[in-house]
C-alpha cells in the first residue's frame, strides 16, 4: 500500500481501488469518516462477499433440511421449527457486519436447536472472527464448541458415528475461526503498513522543515556576523557627519572614505551570501573566510574608524589553529567591537587572545563603562546569542556580562587539537 501511495495514479484508480475494498478498511484508512463517526458503507467487494454468505448458509442449510428426514425420532412440527430456524438465522446473515458480537451470541442457542441454521452460525462466528479481537472470539467460539458434543448427542448424525460427528463439527469451526483470524490480521498489517507510511511523510516533512529553519537561522547569523560590523561603521561615521558638519575638510573625507569602504565590503559580503544560496552546493571561488590571522586587520579597520582598540594575540602559530576555532574567534572578536563601538563609543576596547594546542583557543574582549549617557541605537538584540551557539557549535563555550568595574566582558573558550 505505501508503495503505491508514492506513485502518482489515475483519477478513477483510487475510487476503483476502494471498491475492490473491506468498508471497514476503507473507513479505516478515511481520515474524515473516521472523524464524522458515520457507519461505512458496503463496497463492491462487501455486497459480493455477503451474497456469497448468504448464498452458502441457504445451501448448508438446505442440505441440512434434507437430512431431517433420515433423522430417527425426530418429529415433524420440529423438522418445520427447525427448518423456520435456519431461515431466520441465513436471514439474519446480512446483519453480521452491524452487529458481529450480538448475533454471534445470539446463534449459540440457535446453532444448539436447529441444524439448518450450521452454516449461517460458521458464517456470524467468520465474521466475528474478522470483525473483533480475539477475547470475543476466545469466548464465544469455546462456548460453541463446548456444545457441539451436546447436540449430536440430543440429535444424533444418521451418516457419522458420534465421535466422528464431533470431531469432524470441531474441527470446520477451528479453520472458519482460524481463516477469519487471518482475514483480520491482513487488515491489521494493511492499516499499520498505511500508519506507518503516514508517519514516516509527516516525519520526512518534519525534518525537512527542521533543516530549511537550522539553514535560515544560520543564514542570518552569518548574515547578522558579517553585516553588522559594517553597518555600524557606517551609522557612527554618518552620524559623526550629521552632528558636525563643520568639522575640517581631511576629517569629512576620512569619514567619507570609511563609508564608501564599509559601504563596498558590505555589499560584497551580501553577494557573496546571496551567491551560496543559490548555489547548488558548495562553493569555494569567493573571498576566503576570515580566521585568527585576520584579527589585526579587523583591530586596524576598527582604529581607522575612530575606536581605541588594543590587540593582544599572544598565539604564536596564528595560521596553526584549527579553521572551525579561528573563525568563530574573528566572528567574537568582530561582534564585541561592533557592541562596543555601539554602546560604549570613544572607551578603549581591549581584545586578548591566548592559547596552544592541546590547551584550547582562549579570548576575550572587554570595553570600560562611557563617560557618559549613550543614546540608544537600535538593535536586534540577537549577536551575543548567536555567538553562544556558534560557540557551542564548535565545540567551546562563551559567557558575557557585565564586568566588574562597570563594563562588558566577552569570553570564551574554543577547542584546539
């Protein structure tokens, strides 16, 4: 069944299929009338199945008929109830599937008076058997063959000996229960193949899901790391351009050059995420990624900006840390300046990092309090956070706060070797 879920089929094939199908496994697999709670109706496949039942319990039942003759003793007002029985019971045959368990109780009495209502009783203790788990069959079908040797003894077969009556009655209602338990534990595999199938979409859809929001939140890290430092260059250079005006000529173009500089770096960085979302795979042509040797460019770009930075790299090897460690450095280093830049202008930002191999990266970047108010200036709110995961996502650990004289503090701790 899930196999032919997966291919595409032709508009009256399902329609077809569901004819040539138990109603019951039909509403089973009907999500909808399951919900409305409606009674199903009988397919194709239904209306055949109980005109061969009922069919088959009139020809039991009248082979049975044509035995009451041959039966010693037995008189004729009770060969006709006999004979009124077993048409009342291959009557009540077409109302097994609406009541399998109450007409399976009802025919144990039957079964016990009449002889020609034998085929309409395997018939009701078949469907009971389909129908409903086995405690009812367990139940019902020891009764049933707990009397079978009461009623040949009441009514003895003028063909068979007694044992062999017995033996040969037991034996028939095993297979019709034992066939009837088949029938149903196919429907069960049918169901459970469809759950799981089911499951296993809504679980495929779940973690495609998963990945499209792990991808997206990496993407805005990535974009959130790299755009945000320089679009905080350009807010406080065209701010410094607002407030003063009037400042000299060599400054205004400084200024100027920062903007058109960020500016451009900017808009190379977007493209260049732009292009690894639409790429296919991976794609190593563009500029290389920044790592722990690049940290004295980044310290000389954020002095030429104005900012006080002191860069202390203690790591002889820069180009021998691991590339995961070292980016994630750069991206911490590159986040505290761009924070201290925003809430803390004109403090002196002190950026430390040390390390071996075996004893891990080691970095921290701290800034003192202002001197005085800071105006507010907008944010998202989201870099420290994403720090922490890129942090965690390597392998380390980072914590931030408040320093003790009055600052912030960025550490954090990175594997190496």
């Amino acid at each position: 069944m899930p196999a032919n879920d997966a291919v595409p089929l032709p508009r009256d094939e399902p329609q077809l299929r569901g004819w040539l199908l138990p109603s019951a496994v039909v509403h089973a697999l009907d999500p909808e009338a399951a919900r409305s709670g409606r009674r199903p109706r009988r397919t194709a496949r239904d209306w055949i199945v109980d005109f061969s039942c009922f069919f088959l319990a009139v020809a039991v039942g009248l082979l049975a008929a044509h035995s009451l003759t041959d039966e010693h003793g037995l008189p004729p007002s009770l060969a006709v109830a006999d004979q009124l029985v077993g048409a009342l019971a291959c009557g009540a045959v077409w109302l097994r599937r609406r009541w399998p368990v109450g007409l399976a109780v009802a025919m144990i009495p039957v079964g016990l008076v009449s002889n020609t209502a034998g085929g309409a009783g395997m018939v009701v203790l078949f469907t009971l058997a389909v129908h409903r788990p086995f405690r009812y069959v367990a139940w019902i079908g020891g009764v049933s063959l707990a009397l079978v040797p009461l009623f040949y003894w009441m009514r003895p077969d003028p063909d068979l000996p007694y044992a062999a009556a017995v033996a040969l009655t037991v034996l028939l209602t095993l297979t019709v229960i034992g066939w009837g338990m088949l029938a149903r534990s196919k429907r069960q595999l049918m169901l459970s193949l469809r759950d799981r199938a089911r499951r296993a979409e809504t679980e495929a859809r779940l973690r495609a899901e998963q990945a499209q929001r792990l991808a997206r939140e990496a993407i805005a890290r990535e974009m959130h790391d790299v755009l945000a430092h320089r679009l905080t260059l350009l807010s406080v250079h065209a701010g410094a351009l607002e407030f003063r005006p009037d400042a000299p000529h060599a400054e205004v173009a400084r200024a100027a050059g920062v903007i058109r500089e960020s500016a451009h770096e900017a808009l190379q960085d977007l493209r260049e995420i732009i292009g690894v979302l639409r790429a296919a795979g991976a794609d190593d042509t563009g500029r290389p990624q920044p790592t722990l040797a690049a940290l004295d460019a980044l310290a000389a770009e954020s002095r030429e900006a104005g900012m006080k930075v002191t860069l202390d790299n203690r790591v002889t090897d820069p180009a021998g840390v691991p590339a995961s460690a070292g980016r994630t450095a750069y991206r911490i280093a590159q986040e505290g300046l761009t924070n201290a830049r925003k809430h803390a202008p004109g403090t002196e930002v002190t950026v430390r990092v040390t390390g071996a191999p075996g004893d891990g990266l080691v970095m921290s970047v701290s800034n003192p309090p202002p001197d005085g108010p800071v105006p507010p200036v907008p944010g998202s709110g989201q870099g420290l956070i994403g720090l922490t995961e890129r942090a965690t996502l390597a392998g380390g650990r980072l914590e931030h706060g408040p320093a003790t004289d009055g600052g912030f503090r960025v550490s954090a701790w990175l594997p190496w070797g």
